[in-house]
C-alpha cells in the first residue's frame, strides 16, 4: 500500500468534522464503536477490528456484515488497546500516511497513549497524525515544514526526555538551537507568521500540536 494514506476511526470523540478528513482513495480501518460511524455516515470499512465491547449485539452484527474484513478479540485477553490494534495493523501495511480520528475524548488515558502511537509511526519513517474538530498532533524527529492552515497557534512539547537543536523559522517567537525537556512549558502557543513554517531538531522526539482556539 506503497503512497496509501489508511484513516482510523476510533472510538473517541467523533462528528461530521471527521467526515471531512475522509477522501475518495483512503483505506478505512474501523477500531470498536468507529467502525460503526463509519458506517452509519455510509462508508465500508476496509477492516473492522476490536472487542467491540462499546457496540451492542445489532451493532455488532452489523459492523461484521458492512466491513470487508472482520476481526474481533476478546475484551479481557488482550494486552493492546482496539486502537493500538488498528495501529499496528496500519503500520504493518506500510503506507505513507496514516490519520487517526475519534482518538482524543473523555478517557485522558486513552488520548494520551493514542498520542504515544504517534512517535511508533515515525520510528518507521510514516507520517502520523491525530485530527479532531479542533487539533492536529503530530511528532517529528527530523526537519519538518508546518502548514499554518486554518489552525491559530501551534505548540511544541518533547515526547522524549529532551529534544536539542530546535530552530524554528516563521513563527512569531523563534528559538535558535534550543533545548527542550519534559515538564517544560517554553513551546507553547507560538503563532506562525507565515502560511508555512520550518522546525528544525538535531535529537528527539517533538509533538507538534496545530489548535484553532
């Protein structure tokens, strides 16, 4: 799937914002209760998979018969989350993007470890992000162009013990070769001056989060 871009849909906080994001080619992957979203707005799954402990019976039914491939686990003898399944099978399909949605809502913990997946995905060199009705995450590890879009601030935070090297250019409060460390607020809302902005790193691993408010 060489130039793919594989779109899973979780079970966390969805709308019709995410409808938006699906394009004609994607690959969809339904994880749990976002299979059925997928669904519901008339799309067919390319693969349904999870406990699907969310979901009742009908809906389980029908998310079995509406996906080109089923596979569902059982909810006590597993070790990964449903999204971190759908993730892993993503990965392994090696294609050139992959787009979470629905994987931010109400369980913190669920959020935090979907926002984890991200740095796997650019271990393997695949650009990852998570999008929502108003965020865009995504980690990097090496030079990146930013496209300001419609988003009004962007933030860097260290997803490794510390990132070195950052140099930004374009943005209203540039850093030069600087140092980042967990717990550190410094790369907080900063705005981009341009349409399109440069973040450079020498080490690390940095989460970009693009927000409208």
């Amino acid at each position: 799937m060489n130039g793919k871009r594989i779109i899973i849909v979780t079970g966390g906080t969805l709308g019709d914002w995410a409808l938006g994001v699906i394009q004609e080619n994607d690959v969809l992957v339904g994880s749990d209760r976002g299979a059925l979203y997928l669904i519901q707005h008339g799309y067919k799954p390319h693969i349904s998979l999870g406990d699907f402990d969310s979901v009742t019976a009908e809906e389980l039914s029908l998310i079995r018969s509406s996906s080109l491939s089923f596979v569902e686990c059982d909810p006590i003898h597993k070790d990964l989350t449903d999204t971190e399944m759908a993730f892993n099978w993503a990965l392994a399909e090696q294609p050139e993007q992959i787009i979470l949605l629905g994987a931010l809502g109400t369980r913190f913990d669920h959020s935090l470890a979907n926002v984890h997946l991200l740095r796997k995905g650019t271990e393997l060199g695949i650009a990852c992000s998570i999008i929502d009705a108003n965020n865009q995450i995504i980690v990097m590890n090496t030079t990146t162009r930013i496209e300001r879009g419609h988003y009004s601030h962007i933030s860097l935070l260290p997803l490794s013990l510390e990132v070195t090297g950052i140099t930004l250019h374009g943005f209203a409060y540039p850093l030069h070769q600087a140092t980042l460390q967990i717990g550190q607020s410094l790369g907080i809302s900063n705005i981009l001056n341009e349409p399109e902005g440069l973040i450079e790193l020498q080490t690390g691993f940095l989460l970009v989060i693009q927000s409208k408010d």
